[in-house]
C-alpha cells in the first residue's frame, strides 16, 4: 500500500518536526511495526503506531498515538510525529502534542500544543521504548513505557527478533557508529551468523574462510534478513569489503520486505559526511568454476584473492534481496572492485534480487565462471552495468540498467572474453533475457557493447538512450567467432531484441567490417528499432505493455534455454507498468537525482 494512501486525517492534523536525533542503526523501522502496542506494566495502556516511508523508502514519518489522562484525571489523547532517517532507530527529541479541537457540541479548529518531548527507541519488533518528559504545567507526569505487540511479533512479517545485547565474541564493539555496531575480523571463521541486531562494520578486507585451492579452510557466513553492514570509509576508494572465498559460502537471504543492505557508514544519522560512490568496496564471491584463464586466475585489485577451477556446478551459497550502495574501489585504471564481483562462481549459486546503487565502477562483473543471476538491478551506475570476462557462460534474466545521469555512467553491458587472448577457451558466452537497458543523461556511450572475441546470446532485450551507438561489435576476433552476417556460427546471437532513441543504432568498432554490426543485427529474428520510445517518461517501466516476443524462441540453438529460464511473452525487463509487473518494488531503493 502506497504512503499516500496511508495518511490519516489524524497524522496529517499533527505538525511534522524535523528529525534531530541520536540514534543506532542496527533495527529499522518499517511499517512491519504498525499496529497495537501495549504495557503490560500499566494494566495494557497501549500506543498506535504507524509509519509511512517516503517515496525514496529511505526514512519516512513516524507517527503514534496515545490515550492518557493528565494529573487531574481528564482524558487526552496526545501524539508523536517525526521524520526519521532510513537507519534511525532512536530519537531523544520526539515532540509529544497535545491534540485540541474544541468539544463535542461545539467543534473549533483543530490545534495541536507541544507539552513535551519523547525519547522513542525500536529495540526489536516486540519491544520500543517510550519516555515521556512533560513541560512543566503540562498538567501530565513523566513516565517511561516499555511496550510489546499487542498480537505478538511473527517472524514471517517482520524481521527484527532479537533485542541488542552485546558483540558475538568474533566481534569486537564498534562504538564510532553506534551502540549496537560490532566490527567484523578480517578472517571469519567456522560458521558465524551475522544478526540483524547488529550494525556491522567493515574495516578493510573481511574474508569468508581462506581459499581452499592454496591449502586454505573453508568458512559458513549466513547474514539475516534486514541486517546492515557498512564501511569505515569516509571518502572515495575505500578499500572495506566482504569477500568469500573459493570453497567457502555465504547465505545471504534477505527477503521483499527485509532487504540486506551493504553500504557506506556515511549513511548512518550523524555521520561526519555525504555518502558517496566509492567509499564501500562492494561484494565479491570467488569460486571453482570454469574460467579461460585457469589456473592462474587472481583477482585485479588483489593478488591474494584466487579464484577458479573444473566444477561448472560448484556451489558459493545464496544471495537473495540484496542492495550494495555506494561501492567501486578504484585502485588504479582497470584494476577495480565493483558492487558485485562474480569470480569463478558456480551455477550451483544462488543469485536473485539483487542491486548496485550509485556505485563508483561497474554493477555486476563475472570473471569467468558459470554463475546464473535473476532479477539485478544496476540504479544511477558509475561505469558499466554488466560486465564480463575470462569465458564467463552462465546465465541472466530479468535485470535492469536504470543510468539517471550520474557521474561515471558507460555502456549498459560491456562484454569480452578475455584480456590477453581475445580467442581463449572456454569462450565468453552468457545468455541473457529480458533485460531493460535505459540511458541517462550523461556521457554513456554503447548500449551493448561486444568486445575482445566474446560470444553470447540475447534475447527480448530493450535499449534506450545511448549517446553513442545502441549495438557496437569491437574487434576482429568478436566478428570472426560470430561468423558471416548471413552464416552466423551460434557463438553471438541476438533475437528479439529492440532499440529506441540512440544517436546511432549500430557501431562497427576497430577491426569490424563496416556495415557488419547492422547486418549481424537485421539479420536476424525479432530484431527493430522502434520509430520511438515504449518506456512512459523518465521511468524504466513500459509506457503501458510492453513489446511482444516469445522467449525461449522455437528451435533455439542456445544451450540451457530451458533448463533455468522463465518462459515469457514480452521484450525487456517488465511485462507492464502495473505494480503486480514490477519486482523492484518493497525491496529494491528507487532513485530520482
């Protein structure tokens, strides 16, 4: 239900006080904590409580209301309303209003009196704490209540079970960002969970167990839904991120309503500074798959972090409902880490709703391995959306490339088999469908750009927007594995794929035939450019329904169509603009510069 329709007359009659607070960041408050609450200290006196998130679902308002009776034994309703920040769970400056609004026979205007001010904490979602300090001849005594859910907190509808009580002992306390934060060891080991109870921060490198390909142990991270993890860093390039091992796993499982969140510790109420791209490393998952630069594959910005092997099935975990803000070290010129980096990850891998929010390099990056991801999200980009390399050939479906003009922004996808040998086997070839690619308004250049001898093959795909060219098919090596325009091998395909609005529809980079990429592109099924635009204006959503095309298409000659894949009967990454289309919705964090 939107915020909009979730005013009351009542909250909106109370005036709104701007957020000035010291608060935690370990429980957020969400409108899973609506409803009832009562002290069962004071015979069931009870507060409603309602909050209504903003459009960006980034904090919104809170608002509650209390029945009392002031010393003299009348009966009063009073309020509290405040803006909260998005990791606010604690507030010492609550304004408590006095409703007033003349008597039943004769009504006056309606008016709201500050006598007042309430310390407000969420402790978990069957425990907030109030504390009510009354202005003198107030005619109301201070009090303090400890109140619980009135029908009791079901895990299934909100998350936070656990009340803070101290760090796990592979912790240490982490004071400089709250009293509920705990600092993460450089190596964890066994299997550790990681609560949402707890404000977890990372300082540098934290790795999940040590590579078991050099003689290393492996380790278990399992982190809960709405738990929030965050970096040290207060400027661009910092180096704080989280990296699983090869042979080691993580489960991450969010949920729709309870995302896990990895971002700059900028983010939290009273941070020194702005969050910004780059002050979080991101995410990186390392595994044993198959990838063309075995056995000597070692990640670009760390010589430690190996990766890679001969299982096609091997298995890192799960991660579901996942946001990464802010990330993208930068260490030097192609040495990067992005939001999310896939190294060697297997298809035994869970990977699905996840996104890369304002980041400062690409979104997603595969270097090789097989790994399969649903449902990705790359919001206000700082390079490319998705971006492969060294023979990845797992699979993609449902993603989204939404630029909105930020700094940085490139191409949509940027695809390559390989840095040193444009012809290296396994060759580079992902299969992607119904992917929505959007530019923005800054200096992006290809929509899909085909480079360094890779394959693939596309289907139901829209892009929109690029200030360069559309489609862009680079070197030698990538037409050559592709084949004759009129002859194509299978290696690089695209069906049912439709452009809009590019200043070029195609481009023949360096060492391409002039002329190729187009008719590499006409020349096969499904494919248009649309006389103009079917996404509605400045969203990523279709301007009604989208374009038809069925996917898998009849006599496909890609392998693994049907094996993974969600048959669909439409082009891009939304079926509509109707919210049931919409799998961004409740978890994912919308954007609008």
């Amino acid at each position: 239900m939107s915020a909009k329709i979730r005013y009351t007359r009542l909250a909106l009659a109370s005036a709104i006080a701007l957020a000035a607070t010291q608060a935690h960041a370990s429980v957020r408050l969400s409108e899973a904590f609506d409803g009832a609450w009562f002290d069962p200290a004071a015979s069931g006196r009870g507060v409603l409580i309602d909050f209504i998130p903003n459009a960006q679902r980034a904090g919104g308002t809170l608002f509650a209301a209390d029945f009392v009776y002031d010393n003299a034994g009348n009966p009063f309703w009073i309020t509290l309303q405040q803006n909260w920040s998005e990791f606010q769970n604690t507030s010492t400056t609550v304004p408590i209003l006095r409703a007033a609004a003349g008597t039943w026979p004769a009504p006056g205007t309606a008016a709201n009196t500050q006598i007042g001010t309430a310390t407000f904490t969420i402790n978990s979602c069957n425990s907030i704490t109030v504390s009510y300090t009354m202005d003198a001849g107030s005619g109301f005594a201070n009090r303090t209540q400890t109140l619980q859910r009135l029908a009791g907190a079901d895990p299934a509808t909100c998350a936070y079970q656990q009340t803070f009580t101290a760090c796990p002992a592979f912790a240490t306390a982490a004071p400089a960002f709250g009293a509920r934060a705990c600092q993460l060891p450089a190596t964890i080991t066994g299997d550790q969970t990681l609560t949402n109870n707890i404000t977890w921060v990372m300082n540098g490198k934290v790795q999940v167990g040590t590579d078991t390909g050099q003689s290393g142990t492996a380790a278990t991270l399992r982190i809960e839904p709405g738990t929030l993890l965050v970096s040290t860093g207060n400027s661009a390039n910092s180096f704080d991120h989280l990296a699983v091992n090869r042979g080691s796993k993580i489960f991450a499982e969010g949920s729709r309503e309870f995302p896990i969140i990895m971002t700059t510790g900028n983010e939290l109420p009273g941070a020194p500074g702005a969050p910004a791209p780059g002050q979080l490393g991101g995410l990186v998952i390392s595994g044993n798959a198959p990838s063309n630069c075995n056995p000597n594959c070692v990640a670009e910005w760390d010589t430690t972090n190996r990766y890679g092997g001969t299982d096609a099935k091997d298995n890192s975990g799960v991660v579901r409902y996942m946001q990464v803000r802010y990330a993208g070290y930068i260490f030097t010129t192609n040495r990067e880490l992005n939001s999310f980096t896939f190294n060697g990850v297997g298809s035994g891998t869970t990977l699905e709703y996840l996104q890369a929010f304002r980041g400062q390099d690409d979104g997603f990056e595969w270097f090789g391995g097989t790994a399969n991801v649903r449902y990705a999200i790359v919001t206000c980009g700082g390079d490319d959306g998705f971006d492969w390399d060294e023979g990845f050939s797992g699979k993609l479906q449902f993603g989204l490339v939404d630029q909105r003009g930020c700094s940085g922004e490139d191409h949509g996808f940027e695809l390559s088999n390989s840095p040193t040998n444009a012809d290296a086997t396994p060759r580079a070839r992902g299969t992607v469908a119904n992917i929505t690619v959007r530019a923005g308004t800054g200096n992006n250049r290809d929509g899909l750009q085909l480079n360094s001898g890779t394959g693939g093959n596309f289907y139901n795909m829209l892009v929109e927007g690029f200030k360069r060219a559309c489609v862009a098919i680079e070197g030698a090596p990538t037409a050559t594995a592709a084949g004759a325009a009129g002859a194509l091998t299978g290696v690089l395909t695209a069906n049912n794929v439709k452009l809009a609005g590019c200043a070029a529809s195609y481009r023949d980079g360096s060492g391409v035939t002039a002329g190729y990429t187009q008719a590499w592109f006409t020349g096969q099924s499904g494919n248009e450019v649309l006389g103009a635009s079917v996404l509605a204006a400045g969203s990523f959503l279709p301007n009604g329904n989208a374009p038809a095309g069925v996917f898998p298409p009849a006599n496909a000659t890609a392998p693994g169509l049907n094996d993974w894949f969600v048959a669909t009967d439409y082009v891009g990454a939304f079926r509509s603009n109707a919210d049931a289309d919409n799998w961004t919705l409740g978890w994912a964090r919308p954007f609008n510069p």
